[in-house]
C-alpha cells in the first residue's frame, strides 16, 4: 500500500486514541484520572487512602497512564506528585469526540 500523508494521520491518530482507550480500559485508571480532576495533583500515598488497593497495584496503574502520557509526574524527594498532563488529556478528549461524533 503506498503510504500517504493521509494514511499516516489516519494511522497515527488510531495509534493514538487505541493506546489512550487501553490506557482508560482499567476502572483503577478512571477512577484516579477523576480524583487527579478534582484534586489537581497527588502523590501515591493520597491514592491509596482512597483506593482500596495496595500501594503497589496504585503504583502499577499510574505506571500505565504515565507511560501514554495522560499524567505526569514531578520528582519531590523521596516521592513523586503526579497531575493531568493537560496537553495530552486535550488530546484524547478531542481524539474520542471526533470518534463517537463520527
């Protein structure tokens, strides 16, 4: 198949959006991504006061929406306060709508 300008957006905006639905695929995930909407940034020991999960499951999941980018996170010796990476989170929101819009 020749590749295209228009085949490689398509491609990349379907990369993008299946990695950030698998990211989303885990009700730990969504349930964090709603308190970081309310508390704007945490650290790994806020969530697990309100998670039922053990710090390392919080660890793991937050792991995951890092690597996509949907967090991010500041180093502030010995921890680490993670927050919504607003540019990314733009991002899927926009990549989603025009999905469902669809």
């Amino acid at each position: 198949m020749k590749r295209t300008i228009e085949n490689i957006e398509y491609q990349e905006t379907t990369e993008a959006l299946a990695l950030f639905a698998k990211a989303l695929g885990h009700p730990t995930r969504i349930a964090i991504l709603q308190y970081l909407e309310t508390e704007a940034c945490c650290f790994t020991g806020d969530l697990v006061d309100v998670l039922p999960l053990a710090q390392s499951t919080v660890s793991q999941h937050l792991k995951e929406l890092k690597k996509v980018g949907l967090i991010q996170g500041e180093l502030k010796p010995p921890k680490i306060k993670y927050c919504i990476n607003k540019e990314v989170w733009e991002q899927a929101k926009t990549l989603f709508a025009e999905f469902f819009d669809k």
